[in-house]
C-alpha cells in the first residue's frame, strides 16, 4: 500500500472487536508488516481505507483461530 506520514492516504485499520469504537489497535501503511496481535474475544474488525490517488498492490492477511472448547486450530491467508 502507499506510505505516508502517520498513513494519511491508503491503510488498514485493526479493531480488536466488531465494534469500532474505542477499540482501534492500530492502523497500518506501506510495505512495512505491522506486529503480531491477539484479539481479547472472538472478533476483530479489518478496515481497508484508500484515496485511490495512486495505485499498489494492496494488502494481505493472515490469521489463526482456536476453538479452544474443540481444540481446533486453522490458518486462513487472504489477499486485497
């Protein structure tokens, strides 16, 4: 994605449930990969964000669940 100062242009926000409010963990730019994170429940929310001012590759995504009751574990990789 485009980088920018304080990612201004096009980013990806994390919220660490299905609300937005007062739950952003961070917003993400450019070519850099953000940290590893742990949600507190059982649901995040992805914002993609762009200005279409100028055209990349877009974003990937990888996450793990647990179903900690069922001992279940998967991995899932998206692409933007």
């Amino acid at each position: 994605m485009e980088l920018s100062l304080n990612c201004v242009y096009d980013y990806v926000e994390v919220f660490d449930n299905s609300s937005m409010a007062n739950s952003l963990v961070g917003r993400y730019c450019g070519s850099d990969k953000p940290p590893a994170m742990t949600s507190s429940g059982n649901m995040v929310t992805i914002r993609f964000v762009t200005d279409f001012s100028s055209a990349k590759d877009g974003f990937s995504l990888s996450f793990n669940f647990i179903d900690v009751e069922k001992s279940f574990f998967k991995i899932t990789n998206l692409s933007f």
